[in-house]
C-alpha cells in the first residue's frame, strides 16, 4: 500500500492512476474527496495539520509521495499556506518514522531557485527563492534533509518546474488559455519581449514517472532531482508552433516587459491570478532545469516537450472548458 498525499490533483491523480496501472494498491489524503477517484484503492479524507488524521493516512503503507500544497495564497491567505507547505510536511515525516515507513518522495518545486542568472539550473544551484511558495518549499526541504539525518528516514526529493497537461489546475496557465481559446474576437497570445526568452515545462505523467522509479532506486536515497521537458523553446518558437499545431485562430502580441511589471501591480490589490510573480517569470525570464542526474541515475527521459504538452493541453481545454 503506498498513500499519496494531495491525491486531488492533477500530478496526484496522474501518478494513482500509474501506480494502480502498475498492480500497486493506493491510498489517498487530501482536504476533501472528488466524486469519482476510481484510481484510489483507500481514501482519508481531513487536514494535513491534524496529526490523528495524518497517523490514520500513514498507517499501514510502505510508501509516501508527499505532494499536498498550496501554491497560492489568494484563496486560503498565507498563515494557512505556509502551515499546509511546512507544517503539513513535518507531520507527515513524523508519522512516517512513527510507523517505519521504507520511503518519502516528497514533492518541491523549481522556484527554490528564484530567478538565477545562468541557465541550465542544476541541482546545486543556491537556492534564493523570490516567492512565498519558493520559501516554503524551502523549508520543507530542509525538514527533509533533518529526518533524513537524524531519524534516518530514506527520503528522495524531486524538484519539477511547471506541471502542466490535460486536467491542469493551475490558474495561471487557465488564464493563458482563457485569453487564446475562450474571448472571441478578443483572443490573444502575448510575447514577452522580442520572445527571445526560453521558460521550461513539464508533463505530469513524466513527473509521475520519475517519482515511481524513485521509490524504487536504491540509489536514490537523499538525493535531489530536477524535472523538466527537453529542447526547451524560445516564447517566440513555441507560441508559432503551438498556434499552428493547435490550430488557434488568435492574434499574437508582444507584451513590453516595463508595461507587464506595471500591470502585475495595478493587478494585484484585485487579487486576479494572472501576471503574479510566477507569471512573470513565466514569461520574462530564462528558466531552464539542468535535468541529466535524474537521467543518469533514475534511467529517466521525459517523454513530452513544451510544445506538445502544450497542444495536447490545449485540445483538453477545447473539449472540457469551452
């Protein structure tokens, strides 16, 4: 029996379903339960900051992917966030050595990197990040590295940039297909800049395929991983090839950077998600994952790049959302 915390998801619901293709029995945690998760074998349904429901969870399973967060603080304010990212962790570490489980595959994020300054980004990078999500991740990193030590829990951390694909839950990237697909003659795809910048993506089967293998690698106990797609594009390559490939009949803009850092501002008192800090480094900086330890040491290869986990995400958001 292995649990998945944060089994709502996408990359939660992503790996239930790989797991369970792979004969595995699943456990699910999360705040509340979806009306059909036929990929869950068990389901604990509660807060992750109550230790009684979080032993419920734990009890009994030889594996944990801890992936349950909360990126953005908009809908739930920033003490709970950060209580969920830091606190939820060290619980679910605490129980985890409670009852002997064999392995943590805790799930943080790219942005414990901030904004570097040279890309391909690798692992031992120094990690600076620039938003409250990033700090967080941070920490519970950290909380990692201190169980691993001292209570010698065989813990494996890997570090995504953007999962996105069909079933996506990410607002910003709703947002962005909003704006091309779903305002008629209003539809539009923005450039940053001359478009020149190159910002890497990550489909969640690829993500849920690392984390599987993983929990099984001898080899990878205490170690950090880096997740992201291959022959990343420039914003300029991907958005022509995208629009030709999905076959979006929108305008295509270039978006000044002084004007979207002006907007990101004047937006923000509005509580709109789009055009965040994450956003904007979405879309103005450089942002590459140096990828070649998890290819080396897991066998891994992702099997998807940004161009066409775009288009298969888009023809979802034709079908489902418009």
């Amino acid at each position: 029996m292995v649990l998945i915390t944060g089994c709502n998801g996408l990359l939660g619901r992503t790996l239930a379903g790989a797991l369970k293709g792979g004969g595995v029995d699943v456990r699910g945690l999360d705040f509340w339960k979806l009306k059909d998760s036929p990929q869950l074998d068990e389901f604990v349904m509660g807060s992750i900051l109550d230790y009684e429901i979080v032993k419920e969870a734990c009890e009994g399973v030889d594996t944990i992917y801890h992936l349950l967060e909360i990126e953005n603080s908009s809908h739930y304010g920033r003490r709970f966030m950060k209580k969920v990212n830091v606190k939820g962790t060290e619980y679910i570490l605490k129980a985890a050595k409670e009852f002997d489980v064999k392995k943590v595959v805790f799930l943080s994020s790219a942005k414990v990197y901030g904004k570097p300054g040279e890309i391909p980004v690798g692992e031992e990078y120094p990690l600076k990040p620039n938003t409250p999500y990033g700090r967080d991740k941070v920490k519970a990193e950290k909380l990692c590295g201190k169980f691993a030590d001292k209570e010698d829990l065989d813990i494996t951390i890997v570090r995504p940039t953007t999962i996105t694909g069909p079933g996506t839950d990410d607002t910003m990237i709703l947002v962005i297909l909003y704006m091309a697909l779903g305002m008629d003659d209003s539809n539009r795809l923005y450039i940053a800049g001359e478009g020149e910048s190159s910002f890497q993506l990550v489909h969640p089967d690829d993500v849920a395929a690392a984390m599987i293998t993983a929990a099984k690698a001898p080899v990878s106990r205490g170690q950090v991983y880096n997740l992201g797609s291959d022959n990343v594009p420039t914003q300029q390559e991907e958005v022509m090839n995208v629009k030709e490939r999905a076959r979006l009949d929108c305008e295509v803009r270039h978006l000044r950077p002084f004007f979207a850092r002006v907007l990101s501002i004047l937006l923000r008192p509005l509580n709109i998600n789009y055009l965040r800090k994450e956003h904007l480094l979405f879309i103005l900086s450089n942002f590459v994952l140096e990828c070649g330890k998890a290819k080396k040491e897991l066998g891994w290869m992702p099997a998807k790049g940004n161009i066409e986990i775009l288009v298969e995400t888009i023809e979802w958001y034709k079908k489902e959302k418009l």
